[in-house]
C-alpha cells in the first residue's frame, strides 16, 4: 500500500474553507509551512488522514502580510501560526494569539528573517500571566533549570501547589536552522536534518532523505532500507528509555534508575558498535546508508535478545511497584477529545486512545513489509498511559529489528548496493517518518541541484502545543513526570 | 526487596577510568587522522566539500580542526589514503588552536604554559568537583551525553564530582550548544553568579566553533567561545561520556594530557 500524495493550490480567500473541509473528514492538521514564493509567501497546510497526506497551498501577494487564520477553526493552527509570524513576519487575520514563540522581541537578529521593517514594533511583548486572583504568583522554570535539561522556560502559574496554567516558552534555544538548510548540498541536508533535534537523529535524516529520494523516483536497495529501520528502532528504544530515566528520576526510585540508565547506555554502545556514532549520525544519507564498517548480524541479534530479557524483567519489576504507579497514575491526562482536537503526535496521542502511527498508517521504507507488535489500546491518556504505550512500543521495536537483522541475513549484499546514485530533479517534496516522540515532516523545495527551501516539523513541536493543556488538576511535584511522559526534545521545538 | 536483588543482580558495572584505562573508550573514533603520505595529493574538492569547513590545505601539511569538525565522515569517502578516523576519546584540548591536528611543537611547548595556569587557578577543587550544565542551543544530544555520566557505568560521584543547581555553588560550567542568541544573558549571568576559583568547559563541537551552525544569524559567530572564557575544549558531535569525563579531569589538573591520573 503507498501512501498518496495530493497537493493543490487554491486561492487566500478560500483557503480556511479548504482546510476545514478536510479536516471535517476524518484528517488532522499536521504542519503548516510558510515558503518564500515569488517575492511572497506560499503558505502550506499538511493535512494527513489514514493512508494519505494532502498539501493545501495559498499564495499570499507580496507586502500584503495578512492570512485568513486558521487557527480560528483548529487550535492545533495557534503554534504554526505564532512561529510564522515570529520567522516570516505574516500575521493571520483575527488570530487567537501571538505570542513570541521561536523569537523573543529584541532578539532578532537573523536579516532573511525580517521581510517588514517594522516587524520588531510590531511584535508583541511576553504577555502578562493569564490567571488572576489572590494569592496566585508565577513561578519562571528555566530557561537554567536545575539539573541536565536543555533550555526552555515554563512559566507555571499556581497558588502553591495546584497548577493552574502553563506556559511553555522556547524560544531560548532559537538557532535558525531552517535558514541554514538553503544553498546546501543533499549529503550536507542530511547531517544537518540529524542536528534538528539530536536525540532523534535518524528520524530526521530519513524523513529528509525520503523527500529527496521522491524527487529522484529511485528506490533505495532492500539491504539500505533494512538498516535504516535497524537505527531508527535503535533510536526509538533509546528514547523510551529515557523517558524511563527521567521518569524513575522524579519518583526517586534508585535502582530503577540505575537499571534503565544502564540498559540505555547498553543500546547506545551497541549503536556506536554497529555504525561508529553513539547517536547513528552519518549513517542515513540520501541514496541509502553509508557502508557499514562492521555488522556481524549474529553477534547484534545476542545482544539485542539479551537487552530485551533485561529490560523487559525490570520494566515488568516496575510496573508492579505501587509507589511508583501511584505518581503515574491520572497525571496530566490529555483526553481523546483534546487529543483529536489539537491532532496529537506519537506516544501522546496513543495514549489517548488515537492508534495512528507513521510506520503503519503511512508506511515508508522496509515498514512496508515488517510485521507490527499492536501497542495496547487505551484512552485514559495520563502519564502511565503513556509510559503503557512506551513499553509496548520498546517490545515493538525489539520485534522490528529481529526482522530486520533476519531480512539482511537473507539478502545477499554486492558492495555497491547500499547507496544508490539519485538523479534528483528540481521541485517539491514531502518526506516522513516516526520518531519516537511522533512523525516528522519534511518540506524541501529543490532548485538547480541545491536545497532551495527546507522546511521541518519535529513532533516535539507539534506535542509541545498541547503540553499546557495536560494540567487540569495537577500539583507542581506532577510537574517532572508530565514533563517525562511527553519526552519531547526542546531543540526540535525551537528550530 | 525485589530491587535490592535486582540492583546487585550483575554485580559491579562501573568503570575504572580513569585509574585503568577502559576498552569502550578506547574505540571511540574521536578524532580524524591525516597520512603522512600521498601529500602531494590535490585535496581542494575534499576541502571544498567539507560540510564546516575544518580542512586547512594551504599550509604544507593539510590539518583538520577538530573544532570544526563533525567527524561526519565526508573527508573519509572521498580520500581514504590521507584521512581516516582515529581512535580517541581524550581529544579535549585546553587550548582552541590544539584543536587543529596534526599537532605541531610550538602548540605543545604553549600548552605547557596553559596548563601550568590553569592548574594554579583551580588546584583547590581537586577532591570535590560541582558541576553547572548550562545549555545554549545544542541539539539534545550533548545533554544526553552529559547525563549518561550519571549512569552506572561512568559513575561520576566516584571520583568527587556531583551536579548541582545553583550556579553559586558549581566549580565547573559545562557549556553545550552554539550559543544561541536567546541564551547568551542568561549564559553570561550563571557564568558570573559561579564563585572563584571556576572553569568553563565548552562540550560539543557547537560550544567550540558553532559547528554546522556557524553562519546562522541566529546563533554566535564562534559558539560560545568569546561569550564566557574557555578553558577546555571537547571536540566531538556530540562528545562521547568518557570525552567529557575526560575534559572535567583536564580542567581540575587530575589527569595528564597523555591520560594517566596524577
């Protein structure tokens, strides 16, 4: 089954209708992407429905600096739209909100970034805190937080223990990096997709090597497939992991800790084992895979089958532990209404109760032909929901790879085969895959044999805009275990 | 009860490093090695196509600062006779122009002089080390990296360092990322809030140079070299946990340049 690509332009005016029609069938609002395009902006709207994705695309005129909003008709649009008119300057006509959200007034120092001179007066300032009423203050988390946590400030409004709101904040980490994919080589996109957010390298390398190789018509070879599927479970496991970490961290449960930690470190050696890079950078590139220097397959299947007896007796061990449970249990739930509502990413939305997954649901690569372990279903949407489809997912995964490995034992490997030679043309392309916090997209735009325009969303970004609606009667020591089940990656929300 | 067997249930997982010198980190391919052979080699499309740059073949000898370099690898593909990946995971260097390989006599008779300097000025945290982690735009991994540190295997609270949340009361500021430019006040205002005597360590080549980075007009023109004053720089893309446990032993003057404690 392939996934269909429909793209179609129609005009400003009609574009809130276009989208909301779709939308009303069934799809969710995954990006919204605005492109220079002569001398204006191109806005495009991912729409992604079981099966399909589909690009509605508007122009809007040059100095005209105004989009009808689509944020007035899904508040998963409120994001995208805060981030345009912090990059690009546009505003939405009778938008919600916008709030600095990638960049902060007086921050701007990037000149491609300013196509209004007096963008800068134009932006807003932070605004005020939004709950009112005696006793309240705001409590500023970050952007220095205590501990090793990347830089993002959440600014939590409570009375003292309830948190009535949260703000998250991200524009700390800013870095441009849309900017820096123009005029670059395809092999330079890759490693530069890997740097979007470091801790889902692979998933971004191949949602950006996956867009190239569309405008290129050539498949990869089997053997290529088969490895990228081999890091990015990799990747995943390692992921999940984390989310473990952090999460026995905050419920001080020592040894647990030490033991996950342990099995994460054991995954990434094993990653470094098989391609020379802790966080498999340089592997994914666009054609295939780089060759791999060592990949003894029965020597990886050990200790892969090792790792999983481990982790899965200690995850098996834990989630008996009550005093741990009990600080999972219905912390900031995200129901399936709001789920639907902001159209969800990864473990999030499977946790309350949307199955969708890019692997399946929109399968690329080898994913066409592997056999998928179902995580459970549930829609209680709280953090052990989320740690339940985490656990799933790691087993899952464990499943993929000894496919994976059992494929590349089959197949028979001439030593030219891993990477193909593309013959890319000049156009537009979306790329995707599955991180383990979500699916990611990639728009790139080919012009001359160089990356014209690139554009990505990291399903951090996406989940981030949902982060504050986790909070319905939760209290500030929830804080660390909502923030853990998101496990979501501040660079890929900041750019 | 079930954890306590759990917990002892594969015995003793720490290493030793850096008392004995560990297997893992000696594989680690941290650092790119030029041939002394086939010099006469024209590099230019290989420089040319270095994806930040590091390859400096104007002078007689072609160099690769390590700075720069994001050991991607490109080099190698294209000229496997002259370059190729070395094994090393104390690549961390206490000067910035070290950094560039191969290395030369006047950089080791300088580093001397640095080295002497340093350890007047931090010779008190030897025994107890607490580290600030101040993040400045990396991409995730660096932290991920910096926290493995804590994990059974490095162990790091064998060896006197701990990780603490008040500037005030950290001897070490480990510095991730390119320095982007929303973090550059609050980098500045921890770097000040931490008492004397300090070092900063720069992690990751993004800290050191702005990496993949550099020219984005949203980050620093160097990293975040230039923001706060350096003292150690650890090369990598991320840095592995042993390149990083290796520069705080650097910074403290625990540790030789060759590896060995002292």
């Amino acid at each position: 089954m392939a996934t269909s690509i429909q793209s179609s332009t129609v005009a400003a005016d009609r574009f809130v209708n276009a989208v909301e029609s779709d939308l009303r069938r069934e799809g969710r609002l995954g990006a919204l992407f605005a492109v220079p395009f002569q001398g204006g902006t191109r806005l495009s709207a991912i729409l992604s429905s079981f099966g399909a994705f589909k690009i509605i695309s508007c122009n809007i005129e040059p100095g005209h600096g105004t989009y009808p909003a689509l944020s007035a008709i899904t508040p998963a649009a409120n994001w995208y739209e805060r981030q345009i008119f912090d990059l690009h300057g546009l505003m939405p006509a009778n938008y919600q909100s916008l709030d600095p959200l990638v960049i902060r007034k007086g921050l701007e120092s990037d000149p491609t970034y300013k196509p209004d001179e007096d963008l800068s007066e134009r932006r807003p300032d932070l605004s005020e805190p939004s709950v009112e009423g005696e006793g309240l203050f705001k409590i500023p988390l970050g952007p220095v937080r205590s501990g090793i946590f990347e830089s993002i400030e959440y600014v939590i409004e409570t009375p003292g223990e309830e948190i009535l709101h949260v703000e998250p904040r991200p524009f700390y980490k800013h870095r441009g990096i849309e900017n820096n994919f123009s005029g670059r080589s395809f092999g330079e996109g890759a490693l530069l997709a890997e740097r979007v957010e470091g801790v889902s390298s692979v998933a971004h390398a191949i949602a950006y090597c996956q867009a190239i190789e569309q405008l290129s018509d050539s498949e990869i070879s089997p053997q290529a497939q088969l490895v990228r599927v081999i890091h990015a479970e990799l990747e995943r496991i390692a992921n999940h992991l984390e989310s473990m970490v952090r999460h026995c961290e905050a419920a001080a449960q020592a040894v647990a800790f030490a033991r996950f930690s342990f099995y994460k470190e054991q995954i990434m050696r094993l990653r470094a084992d098989i391609c020379g890079h802790r966080f498999s950078r340089g592997v994914v590139s666009p054609g295939g895979v780089t060759i791999p220097t060592t990949l003894d397959l029965n020597a990886v299947s050990k200790r892969i089958s090792k790792l999983e007896a481990d982790i899965d007796s200690s995850v098996n061990l834990l989630m008996k532990t009550a005093s741990f449970l009990d600080r999972l249990r219905g912390t900031g739930v995200i129901t399936t209404k709001q789920s639907r509502l902001f159209g969800t990413l990864g473990p999030v939305a499977r946790g309350s109760g949307l199955l969708e997954d890019t692997r399946s649901s929109h399968p690329y690569s080898a994913y066409r032909h592997l056999g998928f372990v179902p995580v459970r279903e549930t829609s209680d949407g709280d953090a052990l929901a989320r740690q339940n489809v985490r656990i799933d997912e790691i087993a899952g995964s464990f499943h993929l790879l000894k496919q994976a490995l059992d494929g590349l034992g089959d197949l028979k490997t001439p030593g030219d085969e891993w990477r193909i030679k593309l013959n890319i043309r000049d156009g537009e392309s979306l790329g995707w895959a599955e991180a383990s916090q979500g699916e990611v997209l990639y728009l790139v735009i080919v012009d001359s044999g160089r990356l014209k325009t690139v554009r990505q969303r990291s399903a951090s970004f996406h989940n981030m805009s949902v982060f504050s609606s986790a909070f319905p009667k939760d209290i500030t020591t929830d804080f660390a275990f909502i923030e853990a089940s998101f496990g979501l990656s501040v660079a890929g929300v900041s750019g | 009860m079930p954890w306590v067997l759990k917990g002892i249930s594969d015995g003793i997982l720490t290493s030793k490093y850096p008392r004995k010198s560990d297997g893992y980190g000696e594989t680690w391919r941290g650092s790119i090695k030029i041939s002394p052979n086939n010099l006469g080699l024209d590099l230019s499309h290989v420089a040319k196509s270095c994806p930040t740059n590091a390859i400096n073949i104007e002078q007689t000898h072609p160099q690769v600062d390590l700075g720069l370099c994001i050991l991607c690898g490109n080099c190698i593909d294209l000229c496997g006779d002259i370059f190729s990946f070395q094994p090393d995971f104390e690549s961390a260097k206490l000067d910035r122009d070290l950094l560039v390989v191969p290395e030369t006599v006047e950089d080791r008779e300088r580093l001397r002089a640095v080295r002497a300097a340093l350890y007047l000025r931090v010779r008190t945290l030897r025994r107890s080390i607490a580290i600030r982690h101040v993040d400045c735009g990396s991409d995730g991994s660096e932290e991920w990296e910096i926290s493995a540190l804590t994990n059974p295997i490095y162990d790091v609270q064998r060896l006197g360092i701990t990780f603490t949340a008040s500037p005030r009361h950290a001897d070490i500021l480990l510095v991730t990322g390119s320095g982007s430019t929303g973090m550059i006040d609050s980098l500045k205002e921890t770097y000040l809030q931490m008492p004397h005597p300090k070092a900063v360590i720069a992690v990751g080549t993004d800290a050191i140079s702005g990496g993949m980075h550099r020219n984005s007009a949203s980050t620093a023109k160097n990293g975040v070299d230039g923001l706060i004053p350096v003292d150690v720089y650890v090369p990598g893309s991320p840095p592995s946990p042993f390149g990083i446990l290796y520069a705080i032993l650097l910074a403290v003057g625990t540790i030789s340049n060759r590896g060995k404690p002292c």
